[in-house]
C-alpha cells in the first residue's frame, strides 16, 4: 500500500477520471496504468510477471514491440 492511499481499489478509478474528463486519451491511460510500470518492471527482467494476473498481456506487450 502507499501511506496517503486508504482503500487501493479506489486508485485506479480514481485516476480513470482524468480520460473521463478528457484530460487522457485512452492510449494515455493504458501508457500511465499499464505500460509504463510494464517497461520500468520488466524491460530488464522479462519473467518479472510471470505466475501473475497480468503475465499474458506483458508477454503480448513486448511480442507487439519485437514485430
């Protein structure tokens, strides 16, 4: 958890909010939710997700950027 963060399932809606506002396209979201901590994570570690919810889609991730 993060010390100013009461209840982390709020966190993500929560930042949904600034596509819904039209402050973020959808690409921006996808790049500041999911591809960002994808490439910070595992840039240098590809089995860094492996056995984990998301394991699929990092590997489809970096399959789209090797083609």
């Amino acid at each position: 958890g993060h010390f100013d963060v009461p209840e982390m399932a709020a966190v993500l809606p929560g930042a949904y909010e600034l596509v819904e506002h039209s402050f973020l396209s959808n690409d921006d979201f996808r790049s500041f939710a999911f591809t960002n901590a994808v490439r910070f994570l595992s840039e240098h570690n590809r089995d860094f997700f492996t056995g984990t919810r998301v394991e699929q889609e990092v590997s489809d991730y970096w399959d789209s950027l090797a083609r």
